[in-house]
C-alpha cells in the first residue's frame, strides 16, 4: 500500500516544529509516519530521523516535507537527494515551493527538478565565482593561498648555505628558496650546517620539516 512519509527538521533557536508537523499531517501523513529532527542545525549536523525515514520509504510511496530548505543548505545536495528517490520509484512532494503545493507525480512535478537544477547551476557558479575572486584578492595582496605547505629539501638547505657563505644576503636567500630565516636556521642546525643555538631562532608552524 502506498504511503505518505513526512520529514520535518527544525533547529533549537527556531522553536518548536509544530508548525511542521500540522502542515504534514494536514497533508495526509500518519502521525506513525511522520519522523522529526529537532535541535540540528547546519549543513554537517546529524539528521537521524530523516535517515530512517528514507529507510522506510518503498517504491510508490511519497516523501513529504514542508520546504526544500529542509533537506539541506546546498541546492545540489538536495538535487542530488531527489534524484536519489525518483530512482527508487519515491514521489517528493513539497508543500511549499514557489507558492503552492509541488508534488513530482502531478503534471506540474517536473517543474520542480528543473527549477532545482537552474537553481544548483546557479550556485554552482556564484561559489566558483566568489573562490575565484578569493584567490585573486589573496594573490594581489601576496598573502598564502593555501594549501599543502611546499617541502623544503635538504638539498635546497645546503645550497642556501653556500650562497650564504659566498656573501649573499640571508634574506634574499631564503626568499628566493621560499622559506623563513627561522626554517633555514632550523634545517641547518638539524644537518650540522652551523651550531646549535637553540632560542635564537622559533621556528615557523607553516613550515614543512
């Protein structure tokens, strides 16, 4: 027999699901049928209960929730998510997309994974936008872009000895190797290059060993 599962999700600063709940059984959801999480929130918060509604879910039935937001921040995760059950054979119906009651078995329903996709499209491309803006701030201002920390050999230390023993600047040296004073002083006293003289020296967290 076909059924109606209904999913509400609401965090602890937002009050009760109440509001929820009596939309989702005003739409047909068994009070048995009706699974809620509450006190989660976040993007990474866990959602046991929309778990096992999922886990409850055979083909025919439908997935009931009040909104999309329910399900996730990222519009893509929720597309995902969607897919996933029109895969299973599970309707989605949500009770309040772009002011009505959106239900994928009903000729309207298609309507909804295409405005979903335009709309993970969409953010797609203001993330890809906003990180790359990020990065050509960060390069403009000469600040770090992140990232694995680049390793510095043994080679490179001994070789930056010598330049520096042939009367080069230490620090034109060490910012042409790409490392800190305190790196090289660190590396060279490890390789017996010069004399330890511990506390001179501190040595740098975002430096590789």
């Amino acid at each position: 027999m076909k059924k109606l599962i209904g999913y509400a999700r609401i965090s602890t600063r937002n009050g009760a699901t109440d509001g929820q709940r009596a939309e989702l059984l005003a739409a047909g959801v068994r009070r048995d049928d009706l699974y809620v999480d509450e006190g989660n929130s976040g993007a990474r918060a866990p959602r046991p209960q929309l778990d096992v509604a999922v886990t409850a879910l055979e083909p025919g039935d439908t997935f009931v929730i009040v909104s999309l937001d329910r399900l996730g921040k990222s519009t893509q995760n929720v597309l995902a998510f969607a897919e996933g059950l029109s895969g299973r054979g599970v309707e989605l119906r949500v009770l309040n997309f772009c002011g009505g009651d959106v239900d994928t078995a009903t000729p309207p329903g298609p309507m909804l994974f295409t405005t979903m996709a335009a709309l993970g499209q969409m953010e797609h491309e203001i993330k890809r936008e906003r990180v790359l803006d990020s990065i050509d701030r960060r390069r403009k201002a000469g600040k770090n872009l992140g990232g694995r920390p680049r390793r510095i050999t043994n080679r490179q230390i001994r070789n930056a000895n010598r330049l520096m023993e042939a009367g080069e600047p230490t620090a034109q040296v060490v910012r042409d190797f790409g490392m800190s004073r305190a790196t090289f002083y660190r590396r060279a006293r490890a390789l017996g290059l010069m004399p330890d003289q511990s506390g001179d020296e501190t040595p740098e967290s975002g430096d590789a060993a």
